[in-house]
C-alpha cells in the first residue's frame, strides 16, 4: 500500500472511532441545554454519567424469546428505569457497541482474506449473545430485531429488519477501507454487509451516498470537492437540500430546524454532509461542533469521522483523541 492510501485508510477508520468516543457521553441527548449544563462544552473524551435526562430505557423493551435471543445478559435489570444513561459503564475514550461490532468485521476480512457473510455473522452471533464481551447498556433496535428473528429459527442471512439508523452505516466502513483500491467490489460487499442488520431502500441509498464519497476521496479527491460533485449531479436524493445556502446558518439551527438531530438516515446523513462540507478542513472543530449539536452524534460522528479520516489521515486529528482511544480499531491493509 502507498504511504498516502495507507494514511487515508488508517485515518478513515481512527476517526470512526474518534467520533463515535468523543460523542459517546452526550449521546441522544436532545435538549442542548441540558448537555451544556451536565457535561460543559465537550471538547475531549469523557465518562458518562447518570442520570441522562434524556434516555428512554425506561420505557424500552426486550425480552429474548429463548436462549439464542438473549443480547442483554447482565444489563437487563437496567431496561424499563428512569435516568438510565445508554453507555454508563463505558470509559473516556471507548467506544459504542456498533463500532465495537467493527472489530469482529475486521478480524474476519484479516483472517478470511475477504469478506465473508457467514464467518462475519457466526462471530456476531457469538459476540452477542455471549455474556461479558462488552460493557455497554443500550442495544439498539437492529440488533433486538435482529436476534427476536434469530431465536425464532430465521437464518441469520435472513434475520435483518428494514431499518433507516444511521448507525448502520458504521460497519460499511472497514468494508470499504479493505477494498478500497476495488471500488465495485467494495460496493458490493460493504452493501450486503449493511444489508445484514439494516435492510431497506432507506439504508441502501445513504450506504451508496457514503460510500461513493470514501471512494472519491480514497482516490485522491478532496472531500469538498467529492461533496460538491455530488451536488451538481444531483444522482442521490439525499443531497436535494441546499446546502450551500445552510453554510451561512448557525449549526444549531441547521441541525435542529432544517435537519432533525435523531438517527434516521433521511436527516442525519444531511446533516453529515453539510458538516463535512462546511468543516472538511478542520476535523477538530467538525467533530466538537457534532458532538455538542446532541441528538445522534455518536451515529453522525462516526461517519463524519471517517470520510474526514479518509482525507487527511491522522494528521489533523489532535493527538489527545488518537492517544485517548482505548481501542482504536487494527491496521486493516491489503
């Protein structure tokens, strides 16, 4: 691999993890106000802490139909209580569930040599519904359905549910990164890979949006410029909003008035482009400003994280969040 392609490609998937970890302990919190007042203006890696005004585990539900849907383990006795925060148990620094399930997705590529659904999905299975491989409270609704399905006898190719969460979009990109000098078979794979826990046109439409991107800029295009090319073709309904007009508006009221700051792909990828348009040369400031927006910014700063990884490597990252990560995903170069 070429200095520049190893860069861009260790760069992509250090700031999936970047943004995921900086957003972790402010993560879906809505009322802004009360993020600024619990946590200040997060501008470093942080513990979470209880109570999170904003969860809602306490009206969450899941019940494993049998003992290959059981997901939560230890961490069900927290489900159905108020003020529960989602990630309570995680460290500064560490990171979410989806992108610790990136993990076992790239040691499956190192290990295989390629992507491969089913040894993908039997340390998925393994991972999930073995007690203790993680820390985190919160499973996220794709992995409940997922495993309700699962438990139910439907083959694990099978048991995925439409679905519109931008957290989906986290695991495309060690797919990617591994292909990236094969764009069509990266297409291919990181799709059927999405495709496993987040079915749906929805899903697919943001997935080929992100993708195309990464593919541009891995080749040595400038993350701007791939953004405003897309622009003037227009090939993605996703980027019909004028974002060159919202580059002029407070980031409050562009995430918040025009884009909702919730999961669904439909405002949240928008609102990844227009950050990374407006702040694609300044991934410090991108970030912070994404994490203090709320809402789903672990979702939003993964992928605004590694399409800004994969222009600059870790050069512009501050070396507090590269050396802060506790587990920084592996090498993945081909």
């Amino acid at each position: 691999m070429e200095n520049k392609g190893y860069s861009n490609c260790r760069g992509a998937l250090y700031g999936l993890c970047i943004g995921d970890a900086l957003a972790m302990p402010v993560h879906w919190y809505y009322n802004r106000w009360a993020l600024q007042e619990d946590y200040g203006r997060v501008t470093d890696y942080l513990t979470p802490r209880n109570p999170h005004p904003d969860s809602i585990l306490w009206r969450s539900r899941y019940v494993a139909p049998n003992s290959r849907g059981e997901i939560l383990h230890d961490q069900a006795t927290y489900w159905g209580q108020k003020g529960v925060h989602y990630h309570q148990f995680l460290k500064a620094g560490e990171n979410t569930l989806n992108v610790k399930i990136c993990r076992l997705l790239i040691e499956s590529l190192k290990q295989k040599g390629s992507y491969d659904t089913d040894d993908f999905l039997q340390r998925y299975i393994a991972f999930m519904t073995t007690p203790g491989s993680h820390r985190d409270t919160y499973i996220e609704e794709c992995h409940r359905n997922f495993f309700s399905n699962y438990a139910a006898g439907v083959p694990p190719r099978r048991c995925g549910v439409e679905e519109k969460h931008i957290g989906g979009l986290v695991g495309m990109v060690p797919v990617a990164v591994f292909y990236h000098r094969q764009p069509e078979k990266a297409l291919t794979a990181a799709l059927a890979h999405l495709a496993l826990t987040h079915p749906g046109m929805k899903m697919e439409t943001a997935g080929r949006l992100i993708l195309g991107l990464l593919f541009k800029v891995f080749n040595g295009l400038p993350l701007k410029d791939a953004i405003h090319e897309k622009l003037r073709v227009q090939d993605n309904p996703l980027m019909g909003h004028p974002f060159l007009k919202l580059l002029n508006e407070p980031d409050e009221k562009v995430v918040g008035s025009h884009f909702s700051p919730a999961c669904y792909v439909e405002d949240s990828v928008p609102a990844v482009i227009y950050l990374a348009l407006k702040y694609h040369h300044d991934p410090e400031t991108a970030l912070i400003v994404n994490t203090n927006l709320g809402g789903d910014n672990a979702g939003r700063g993964s992928v605004l994280g590694a399409l800004l990884g994969a222009e600059h490597g870790l050069e512009k990252f501050p070396d507090r969040w590269i050396k802060g990560l506790l587990e920084p995903l592996p090498d993945l170069s081909v």
